[in-house]
C-alpha cells in the first residue's frame, strides 16, 4: 500500500451534497466502504470563493495548491426550473466551462480518479422507463432545461475520451432528486423537498394553510443526502467503470408529491389545512429510473427510510433557519 496521503478535493463542496460527504467522512468508519481511505486524509471542501472555476487560471492554481490525489467534482452552476428556462446559455457555458477547467487540471495534475455528479436531466425527454445508464444519449432532453442538461452529458463524453487518449481513470453518478441538510430551503427557487418544508414551516409558524402546488399526482425518487455520500465514497474507492452509475433508491421506492407533503406536514408538526393549488403546473408525471446496476455492486447497501431521513432534514432546518439558504 502506498504511505503517501490521500488529498481528496470536492470542488462545489460547501453544497447540499458536499455537507453531506463532509458529514459521512466524520461519522463512517476509517477504511470502511462508506469512510475516509486513512485517518491521515486530506479532504478539501471547495466553494466559489476558493476561486471560480469557469477560468482555467482559478483551477489551476486551486490544483498547485493542494495537488489532489482523488475529486469529486460536485461544481456546478444549478437553479430550479425557472431560472434553467430563461438562462439557458449561461447554464451551458458555465458548466462547459466549469467541467472543462476540473476535469484538464485533473488530468494535468496525474488526480488518480475523478467522479463528477451529473444529473437526471441528461436523459432524453422520450425515453422507455425505467431509465438506465445506458440512454443517456439516446435522444434530446427535455426543452426547457437543455443548457444545463447538455453541460452535464458532456462530462461523459469527456470522460470516455480522456480514457481513451490518456488513460485517465474519471467517471460520473447520476444521482435522482437529493435532499437533506444544507439544502438551498428558496421559497422561488429551490426544489421539492426543501421548498415545501419552508412552506410548511411558516404556515405553522403564521397560521395559515399549507398550499402545495400542482395536483399531486407525479412520482419522483429521492435520495438523501447522506446516503448518497456514502455511495461517492464507495464510487471513488471501488467503482470500476467509466460509464456512469445511477445512484438511486429504487424503482418500488417512487413516491407521489402528495406523500412527500405528507410526510412534511408530519415532521414539521403541522396541524392547520393543507391545500392544493392545481392551477400550477406539475412538470414530468414521472422520471423513474432503475438502480439495478448499483445494487449488483451493493445489494445489500441500506438506504434511509425516507420519513427518519425527512425528519433530519427538517430538523436541521429549523435549527439553522437563521444560516440555512432560505
Ligand atoms: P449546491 O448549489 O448546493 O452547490 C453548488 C456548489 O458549486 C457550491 O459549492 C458552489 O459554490 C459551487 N459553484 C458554483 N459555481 C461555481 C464556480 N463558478 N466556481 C466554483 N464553484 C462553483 O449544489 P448541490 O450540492 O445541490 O449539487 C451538487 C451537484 O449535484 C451539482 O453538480 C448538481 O448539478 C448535482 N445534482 C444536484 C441535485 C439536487 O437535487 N440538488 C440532483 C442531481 C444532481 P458557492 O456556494 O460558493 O456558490
């Protein structure tokens, strides 16, 4: 075994999933699946103030610095529905821009493996459910974010051509939609899960009704935070291939917006009028994607039950209401 350290940088690492990694890097046990490679680690935790990195300078610079041995790139510029639809071009550009600089100064600097987040937006807008790994270019995203979805497909194209012209060992998740603690909790522009539990939280606080937008009726799987840190961790540790592994609960875990608020109103404690405002739009009915080819790595991984890990997050979030992004 190597004695030299590990250095593991998490450009975009002060975000909802960086917190969450940090977190897992303190709580799992050294040398375990999900923990840190050796108590002697390094883990550096990136924001923009660090520099930016859509200039290749700011990156480099970043990389001399603290010469990482493993990233985990989670940069990126992201925004809720509204903002992708009226900057399309700044969506595409900064993350071109932003994968392009992490993943040459990574290659510049012999990083032994990257792993770089991409989203499930890069899937076709028609496409056969369940989803899987391998449709990510089998067709156009859907119109409304395709800047932002098309930064983020490319990243696997890069990754397959920089190993095959140089070798390079870099990968990419696909993660479903994330919550926990750290999130952006926006009232405009945030998604689901932190949204509605803002909501809820004045609506107890003031009250007043609990209105949630839309009907209801459409299914989506989350993933908490967490969890997921746990799987970057095993990714960037075990995960041999260059393909992008969907990292998911599963397909029988799909829930409809209306047990998500639910389940907030429960872990909120509120006791008012829930309504529901139809005339708002309710975007995809559904997105479902399969993680079968991550539970024949881990079948036996165990995931959050969703309600224990909603309660966290609230938890956090009325702790923090004072720092949280709201
Ligand atoms: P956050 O918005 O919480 O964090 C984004 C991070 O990127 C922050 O640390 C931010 O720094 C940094 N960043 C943004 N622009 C720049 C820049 N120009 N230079 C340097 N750093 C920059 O995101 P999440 O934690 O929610 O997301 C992490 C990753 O997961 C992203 O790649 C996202 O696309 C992906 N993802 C998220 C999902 C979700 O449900 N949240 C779902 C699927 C994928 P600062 O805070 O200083 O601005």
């Amino acid at each position: 075994m190597s004695s030299s350290k590990n250095v593991i940088l998490v450009p975009g690492g002060t975000g909802l999933v960086g917190a969450a990694i940090d977190y897992v890097t303190q709580h799992e046990p050294v040398g375990s699946r999900y923990g840190k490679f050796a108590e002697d680690d390094q883990w550096v935790f990136l924001s923009s103030k660090d520099g930016d990195l859509r200039d290749l300078a700011q990156t480099m610079a970043i990389f001399e610095k603290y010469k990482p041995t493993h990233v985990i790139h989670l940069a990126a510029l992201v925004g809720g529905l509204f903002k992708n639809m009226k900057y399309k071009l700044t969506f595409l550009r900064d993350n071109l821009l932003i994968n392009d600089n992490v993943l040459w100064a990574s290659k510049e600097h012999g990083v032994k493996k990257v792993i770089s987040c991409l989203s499930t937006c890069v899937f076709p807008d028609k496409v056969s459910y369940p989803i899987d790994e391998s449709h990510v270019h089998l067709g156009p995203p859907h119109s409304s974010n395709f800047g932002y979805a098309h930064g983020k497909r490319l990243v696997d194209v890069y990754n397959h051509a920089y190993n095959e012209e140089f070798g390079c060992n870099f990968t990419a998740a696909i993660p479903t939609n994330i919550f926990g603690p750290h999130d952006n909790y926006d009232l405009e522009d945030s998604h689901v899960i932190p949204g509605l539990v803002h909501k809820c939280y004045l609506a107890k606080k003031n009250g007043t009704p609990f209105t949630v937008s839309g009907s209801g009726t459409p299914l989506r799987q989350f993933i908490y935070s967490r969890d997921l840190a746990k799987l970057f961790i095993w990714q960037l540790k075990e995960y041999p291939e260059i393909d992008p592994i969907i990292l998911s609960v599963g397909e029988e875990d799909e829930i409809t917006i209306k047990q998500v608020a639910e389940s907030i109103v429960k872990a909120v404690g509120f006791q008012g009028e829930v309504t529901w405002d139809s005339s708002k739009a309710d975007g995809q009915y559904k997105k479902t994607a399969s993680n079968s080819k991550l539970r024949k790595y881990l079948p036996d991984f165990q995931f959050t039950p969703f309600d224990v890990a909603l309660q966290e997050s609230v938890d956090w979030f009325v702790q923090n209401y004072d720092k949280a992004r709201t």
